[in-house]
C-alpha cells in the first residue's frame, strides 16, 4: 500500500485495500475472506468476496483502471 500525495492537500492513507477478514451473515461472525473476479466493466472490474468457511457472499470491491493516457503521434 503505497501513499499518494495530491498538489496542495494532505497525503492520502491508501491507494488500495484489499479485505482479510470480514463479517458473514450466515456463520454471525468475522471469518476470513477470499476475493474472486465477477466481472470485467469498461472502467475497471469488479471483485467479490466470499466467506472462506460456508462460501456465502460477503461484499464486493470496484477496482477502476487508470484512464487511459493518449499519445500524440
């Protein structure tokens, strides 16, 4: 996890984060995660994450790609 620093404003804490251990429904406690691709979108992907002990789903993440950057030729 790397920090980034925008012109004129405070460093930000995180680029990314990424879930090891959240809350699932059906077990009623936090378990371990795992995180799967669902879907491949346009502006980016999204990922979600699956209870390691019963498989249920837990939540999802949208990772956006970095827009794309044009060279003149």
């Amino acid at each position: 996890m790397r920090a980034r620093s925008r012109a004129g404003g405070p460093p930000e804490s995180f680029e990314e984060f990424q879930a090891s251990v959240l809350f699932c429904a059906r077990c009623r406690a936090p378990q371990p995660v795992r995180e799967r691709l669902l879907l491949i979108l346009p502006d980016g992907e999204l990922h979600e994450y699956l209870c390691t002990v019963c498989g249920g789903s837990v939540g999802s993440r949208k990772v956006t790609a970095a827009p794309a950057v044009l060279i003149p030729s």
